[in-house]
C-alpha cells in the first residue's frame, strides 16, 4: 500500500487528537472527583511531593532517608486505595481512557504501527481518493427508500422500492458480515439507480472501520492494468490485496480483449483469495456476456451475489423536480 506523507501526517494529528481529548477527558473526571472528595486530593498532592523528594536524593541533590519515604508513600498509597474503594472506584478510573488501549493513541507499539494506526490510514486513504470526497455524503442514512416508487413492477412482481429495501438490508448485512470471506456483491440495473450510492455507503462503513477498501472506475482501472502490462506505469498491488475493491461503472469503458483478460483474471484472483469485490453495471447478465467473455459474465453471475437496481432514474428525476419547482 502507498502511503503519501501527507496521509501519514494526517494520521499522525488524528492520534494526537485521540491523546489529547483522553488527557483532557481524565482531567474533568479527576476535577469532578476532587471536589467530590478533596482528601483525594490532598493525598495525590503529597504523594506526588514524596516522589519528587526520592528523586532527589536518588540524584544526590539533598540527603534523606530513601527508606522512610518509600513507607511513607505505600502507606498513602493504601489510604487512596481504601478511599478509591469508599467512593465505589477503582484506580483505572483514574487513568486516561484512550481510543485504543494497546498503544495508548500514540499509534505505535514497540516502534511499529498499531493496527488502530493502520485502520486511520486506510480510512483516510479511501476518503482523500479521487473519489473519496465525492462518496462521502453517499451513506446508508442518506440513501433515500421514498425515492423509489411503491407501485409493484411486472417484471419483479414486487415494487422498486421493495426491491431496494431488500438491497439496502444486503448492503447492510454484508458490512455487519464483514470480513465474510470473499462474499461478493454484482450490482446491476440502469444509470441514476443509487448502485454509486449504495457501493459507496458500504465502502465508507468498511473504510470507517478500518479495513483497506479500494474504489475504482472501470474504466480508470482497466487504463491502469493495461498501463502496466505494457511498462507506461508501475504496477500496484492496492486493488489485488485490499479488502474490498469496488469496481464502478463496468462497461463504461472501452472493451478489448485485453482489458476483459485482465479484469477476469483480477476478479478471479481475488475469489481465490477470499477478497470481496463489488463491481456495479448498466449491463444486465445477458448483455455482460455479449460485452466481454461468456467466462467473466458466468462468474460475475454465478459467484456474486446479484442485486437488481429498479425504478426511475432518481437523478433525472431530480433534476426535472428542480426545473419544475424553479430551483
Ligand atoms: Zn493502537
């Protein structure tokens, strides 16, 4: 995975973020505490006073005896123990209570990233893509059921939007499922059916929870396999490793042999590996086939789980409402 410096910077302000809202979160409990308890207080303070005095003398800067400071500081450690107790708390409650207790937010544990500090990357990686900003409005809260007509469908024998109400539970149990080894969805159905927006909605989830999600035109990502099959760019290994890879608009590109071969084989590694993949289409099945290869449309077909889009171009009829209302 390519991480661009001013990702990693971002991550980095993000776990600086977490420390400091632990720091100052810990720092209003424990005010709230002392005023509750003011001996708390006044034994904290003088064990922290005992404490500077053992330094000191550990460092030769006056003399003492080291022995009587340690009892002295155990026993009111006892005491604040006994208090804690009183008061129905224990001494985690008076700890910071970080976003991931393994590295504390510093994002690192023994010199290496924390996997909370990789999931940031790869969240912040799907958000600057491209597309990133595009699909962030595109969530499951936004995706709008009263768009799609409820009058049954011949074809389906069931309205649009009860179809779509199916998807959006699919959608939404695929996130909850989720790793759910290589379980992959094929949308199908006409432009301006919300496919986009569903497949972003999940990609925004899964992204938001840490996993590697890659979202790709086709048409910029069949560009790119043939770039590298032929030395015009390096290759990257984002779309073959990532955890989920959405492939929008498949058939919006320019078809050849070529770039079906390279996706049949892309998709099929990734069935292979157990790696999910949404790829969304205009084409319905039959003209898949007749597109690229009876091979690729039979295993977009037969291995994806296939969600039909129906109803009205919810774009169009938007923007004809916003002529109409003169907006
Ligand atoms: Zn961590």
């Amino acid at each position: 995975m390519i991480v661009r410096k001013e990702l990693q910077q971002a991550a980095d302000r993000l776990m600086e973020q977490r420390r400091q809202q632990a720091e100052e979160e810990l720092r209003a409990r424990r005010d709230g505490l002392y005023r509750h308890c003011p001996k708390l207080k006044d034994l904290e303070q003088e064990q922290a006073g005992l404490l500077a005095e053992l330094t000191a003398l550990a460092l030769h800067k006056r003399s003492g005896d080291p022995a009587a400071l340690r009892a002295r500081c155990a026993a009111i450690d006892r005491q604040r123990t006994a208090l804690l107790e009183e008061l129905g708390l224990q001494a985690s409650d008076l700890s910071p209570r970080y976003a991931c207790p393994i590295c504390q937010d510093t994002g690192f544990v023994e010199g290496r990233p924390c996997s909370c500090y990789l999931a940031a990357l790869r969240r912040l990686s799907y958000e600057h893509s491209p597309m990133g900003a595009a699909l962030r409005d595109q969530t499951f809260e936004t995706f709008d059921l009263a768009r799609y007509s409820d009058r049954p469908d011949d074809r389906f024998g069931l309205s649009p939007r009860r179809v779509m109400e199916k998807n959006l539970h699919i959608a939404k149990d695929f996130v909850a499922s989720f790793p759910n080894g290589g379980r992959s969805l094929l949308f199908t159905g006409p432009s301006g059916l919300g496919k986009t927006h569903l497949s972003s909605a999940i990609g925004g989830e899964l992204a938001a929870r840490g996993f590697h999600v890659v979202y790709e035109m086709a048409p910029t990502l069949l560009q790119r396999l043939e770039d590298v099959k032929f030395g015009r760019a390096e290759p990257q290994d984002e779309e073959r490793i990532c955890d989920l890879l959405i492939v929008d608009d498949l058939g919006s590109e320019y078809i050849t042999a070529f770039s079906t071969a390279a996706l049949f084989s892309l998709l099929a590694e990734r069935l292979v590996q157990s790696r999910s993949t949404i790829v969304s289409t205009n084409f319905v099945p039959a003209e898949l086939e007749e597109a690229y290869s009876k091979k690729l449309a039979s295993r977009l077909c037969y291995e994806y789980e296939t969600l039909y889009f129906v109803g009205e171009d919810v774009r169009k009829r938007d923007r004809q409402s916003k002529i109409r209302d003169g907006r």
